[in-house]
C-alpha cells in the first residue's frame, strides 16, 4: 500500500481523507505538478517549483510550502514508497471553506496540499517511443488559461477517450485553425532541421519538458521556430513529437489516418529523445 501526504501527515492511502466542502472537488479549484522520477531522482524538480508558485499566483493563492518543503516531501515519498521510476503528482487546492460558495473564502482557509507516488518501473525504457504515437485532431473546447496547470482536466480526459474510440494514442486540440497542444502534452513538427512548436501564451501549457528540449535542441544546432502550425501542415512535416514530464519526448508517427515520413519515429525526435534523458538523469536531485 502507498504512502501519501496530506496537510502536514504520511498516511496509508486509504486514511489519508479531503473535506467534501474541498474545492478542489467541487469546482477544480486546485493547481498540480507531476515531476518525474528516474532511477530513485527528481527530474527538472527547480523547474515543476517555479510552475507551481506562477500556477497558484494567479489564482491568488498563497504558495503553502517553501521549494526546500516541496523538495523534503518529494524525496520522503520516493524513499517511502521505494520508487525508482515513476512519478510523483502534487496537488493544491483552496481548501475546505466549510460550506459552498463561489466567491474565494477568506484568508485563514488553509489550503489542501496532497502528494503521492506512481511506480513506473523501466518508465524511460518505454516500448512505445521506439513505436511512436498516432493522434487525431479534436476542437480545443477548453476554458482560455491554459497557462495555469489546473485540477480542470475534463476536456482532456473527453479528448483521451476519443483518441481511444478512434483507435490511436492521443489528441491534438485545435483552435482557429492551429494545433494548441497534445491532451496532455506539448506538440511539435519537425521539417529539415527546424523544430517547430506554438509559442507561449495563455493557450497552451507552459511545458517544463518543452523548455529543456528547446534549450537543448538550440544546442544540439537544430533551427527552433515558435509559431503556430496547422494539421495539414503538421501531415507534411517530416516527422512530429510531443513532450511531457512523464513521456518525455514521444515521437508522433500519424496525424488523423496521414502517416509521417515513412510511419517509424523520425531523427529528431529519436534524438531529442535521447539527449533529454541523458542531460536531465544527469542533473536529476
Ligand atoms: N500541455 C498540457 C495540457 C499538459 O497537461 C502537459 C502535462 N502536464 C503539458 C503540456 C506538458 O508539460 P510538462 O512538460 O511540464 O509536463
């Protein structure tokens, strides 16, 4: 059985309890990070810290813990659990204000602040990066901030499902013509030496993964272009991936039905792939 933590405890997970008057359960009212873990370490841990304190400032939320908190509590959980590979998700939410309201409670609401572990054994390893994704596109039918790294995760649950019935592994949302981003990802094509991905904005996810890969990929002398791109112009790239904290960089190797290249992960993505595990193991906490 895991140990979790909740306000301040290490608890059996099925001790560990939230108030029903939570609003992280009744209305998304909670910001998470999900920071990977490789081989017993944290990867980009500076990076998931900063994200989380920019997430909660803007929605006014006092961040609860200092990073040098956040980081005890990562570690303690790993080393509870006996992870080596897999995950560790946090969660803060405006806490229990006693009743329902949709005004913000005051102050003295203490927020609820929950961590656990997922074991992921040989997650880097991973059969299916030698394989590459198939998506689909799907309308981006999500709410404007995008930024903000909310518990609201409806819609792309809604996407994974249709990803599913269709048969491949994700779903890229699009918007006014333009891919936003993965249901859980940062989406990327790749033409000759040019990696390109959306710039950043309220519409997409401020990817911890995609600013180590761009900071790499500018190393490594790719050519990087942040602007928008379209499905079609994604369907005659030379070859497509995504980035996440979990997958890290998964090749992309079918766009609704069209395959990419010659349908096996492209260069680019194999190698980002590759250099971002071995400089992020090497950085790791
Ligand atoms: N976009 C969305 C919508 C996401 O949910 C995620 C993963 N949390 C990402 C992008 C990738 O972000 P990161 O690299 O920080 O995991």
């Amino acid at each position: 059985m895991r140990t979790v933590y909740v306000n301040g405890d290490y608890l059996p997970e099925t001790e560990a309890k939230v108030s029903v008057f939570d609003r992280g359960f009744l209305m998304a009212d909670g910001v998470y990070e999900v920071t990977s873990v490789l081989g017993g370490k944290l990867i980009d841990f500076g990076g998931h810290c900063k994200r989380l304190s920019r997430s909660l400032s803007e929605l006014e939320m006092k961040n609860p813990l200092s990073d040098e908190e956040w980081l005890a509590i990562h570690r303690e959980l790993v080393a509870r659990n006996d992870i080596t590979d897999g995950m560790v998700y946090l969660q803060v939410t405006r806490g229990n204000p006693g009743d329902r309201d949709f005004a913000y409670p005051a102050d003295d609401v203490q927020p609820t602040v929950v961590l656990f572990t997922q074991s992921k054994p040989g997650l880097a390893e991973s059969p299916v990066a030698k394989v590459g994704w198939k998506v689909i596109s799907i309308p981006d039918a999500r709410w404007a901030r995008r930024d903000i790294k909310t518990v609201q995760l409806l819609y792309p649950s809604m996407g994974k499902m249709m990803a599913k019935k269709a048969g491949v592994d994700d779903a890229w949302f699009v918007e006014d013509g333009f891919v936003t981003e993965g249901t859980s990802n940062n989406a990327y094509i790749v033409k000759g030496n040019k990696i390109v991905t959306r710039a950043l904005s309220n519409d997409i996810l401020h990817g911890i993964t995609r600013a180590a890969v761009l900071r790499f990929a500018k190393e490594a002398q790719f050519d990087v272009e942040e602007r928008n791109f379209t499905i079609e112009e994604a369907q005659s790239a030379d070859e497509a991936f995504i980035t996440s904290a979990s997958a890290f960089v998964m090749p992309v190797v079918e766009i609704d039905g069209k395959s990419l290249g010659n349908g096996t992960p492209g260069n680019a993505a194999r190698r980002m792939r590759e250099i971002y595990l071995e400089e992020m193991r090497k950085a790791a906490i």
